[in-house]
C-alpha cells in the first residue's frame, strides 16, 4: 500500500506543478512551440548495457523475469492483465536498453534505473518499479494532465482540423486530426518508412485507424455501444482534441487492432513498427498511451486548461 501512496503525493505533485506552468501562461501568449511545453517526453536513451553481454550477478533476476515477462498477474491500468510483455519496450526504452527483456543485461539495466529511483535495485520486473514509470510516462501526456480534475476541454474547433488523405486512413477511412498535429504524424512516418524495413514494406502500418472524435460521437457510440462503462470514451475522450491518433501497428490474427485483449496488446508490443514508434515517436512530438500500443497524442501544442 505505501508505494501506491507514494505513487500517489508523485502524481500529484508533479501534475500540480505542470498545471502551474499552463496556468502561468498569459492567454494570449503565442502558442509555444512544439516541445517547449515538453521538457523531455521521454527520458533520453542512454544505453547501459548496449552490448547485452551478460551480467552474471543478474542470473537469477533474469530468469524470474523470464516468468513473469509472461506470467505475472497485475492490474497496471486497474484491469486485470497477466504478463509484463506489453511493456516491454516502454521499459526497455525507460532503462535504455534494447536487450532482450529476460536477458541478465536488461535486468542489470534494469537494477540500475531502480537504483536511480530509490527502489530495491534487484533488476526483476515488478509491479512497484512498473507503477513509477507509469507515473512518469502518465504525466507526460498533457491531456492526462489538464483532466485529472474532473475537467474535460472542448471538441476542437473546424477550423484546426484538417482531413487526411485517404491513404493515410486505415484501410482508406476518412480521417480528421489537428493540422499541426497531422504535419507532425507525417514527418512521423516518413522516417519510419524511411528507418524501417517494415515500414517500408506494408503501407497499412501507421495509417491513421482513428483521430478526430467530436463529443457527440462518442457519446452517442457509448450509448449504443453499451461497453464505456469508466472508460474515457464516455465521458471525455482525448479523440476530441483531435491531438489523439489510434494508429495501425499490426494485429494479432483474429484480433481487431484496436483490441485491448492481452493476446492482441502483447502481439502488437513485439512488432517492429511500434518497437521504432516507442524508440522515436517522441522526435516527433509524439506519446504513447501505454495501455493500448496504437494509442499516440501528440503534445507539440498546448490543451486548454480549466479556466
Ligand atoms: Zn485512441
């Protein structure tokens, strides 16, 4: 329970001072550019044990996180999920190490971080050492920050909204994103069609599944729909900012690609194409929503906070 309280003074903490800092904000000051408003989506990658020679010292570290990477039953998101491979990347990206996840190089890299954050430097995935990087990768997503309190922005405006073409739509779809946001999103996967084999090779990957959502809509896909339940979707979704892109990353056979089953989520998490999203999205202005692989935001301009 303490880390959870912990967890808990951080959050809020940290989210206090970052609506400090949007509060700060004369209204009509120009809008910033992208990332001035983002110190560092995400920690730099440095790696520490880049050679993946193994580390001895970490055997037995390894091999429980060798069970657990697939074993381990926890409820990171308050939903019951088995298994730590979803996150895989997230994490490697936090500890800055590309190693294979149950190797002894990436719990020593892992043992590091935890040391770094004054946390049992054991090198094992756990549910305490996960639940800080949640945190920190929670808070980097501007939109988290400004509706914690309950409050929820406006639908964007027409008139930042801009259509995508139809082949940057998911199977051709329609899309609607922020101009801004959607300039971005192509510098995006230009590189990654650029950097990556894969991408290069199959145009579905990183067509836009979903952007845009005005209020109504979801509103309207709850009611019929019946499955909000606490989902955003109901109440507030970051689709209406038109910030938020669902993206393709591939899906596991049989699976929608926006399945949040542990089966589609912990496929999605081994391609290549969200491996180079985790590794570069943030060139790009680009975070991810840990919980759903195809989930990104972009945070290069700033969401109007609560008045
Ligand atoms: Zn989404």
């Amino acid at each position: 329970m303490k880390w959870l309280l912990l967890a808990a003074v951080v959050f809020s903490l940290a989210t206090l001072a970052t609506r400090d800092l949007w509060r700060a904000r004369p209204e009509n000051a120009p809008v910033p550019r992208p990332f001035e408003i983002m110190a560092s989506p995400l920690a730099p990658l440095e790696p520490r044990s880049e050679s993946c020679a193994p580390d001895n010292a970490f055997d037995a570290a390894a091999r429980d996180n060798a069970t657990s990477y697939s074993g381990l039953a926890w409820a990171p998101f308050r939903v019951p999920e088995q298994g730590w491979d979803a996150y895989a990347a997230l994490i490697g990206r936090e500890i800055g190490s590309t190693c294979p996840p149950a190797s002894s190089a990436f719990a020593s890299a892992l043992a590091a971080w935890q040391k770094d954050n004054r946390l049992n430097p054991d090198g094992r995935v756990d549910a305490n050492t996960v639940e800080k990087m949640r945190v920190a990768w929670t808070i980097k997503r501007p939109f988290v920050v400004v509706t914690r309190d309950g409050y929820c922005p406006p639908g964007a405006e027409p008139s930042v909204l801009a259509d995508a073409q139809t082949s940057e739509g998911y199977r051709g779809k329609q899309v609607q994103v922020r101009a801004d946001a959607l300039a971005a999103y192509r510098r995006m996967r230009e590189a990654a069609q650029r950097e990556l084999p894969a991408a290069a090779a199959d145009g579905n990957l990183l067509t836009i599944i979903s952007g845009y959502r005005s209020p109504e809509h979801d509103a309207e896909r709850c009611q019929v729909e019946q499955n909000c339940g606490t989902a955003a979707r109901a109440n507030c979704s970051a689709h209406r900012t038109g910030f938020a892109f669902d993206l393709y990353v591939g899906n596991a056979p049989g699976f929608d690609p926006t399945s949040s089953t542990d089966i589609n989520r912990s496929f999605q998490a081994g391609t290549p194409v969200y491996q180079w999203l985790v590794l570069n999205a943030d060139r790009f202005g680009f975070m991810n929503y840990a919980y759903e692989p195809w989930h990104w935001e972009w945070t290069g301009a700033p969401i109007a906070a609560a008045p």
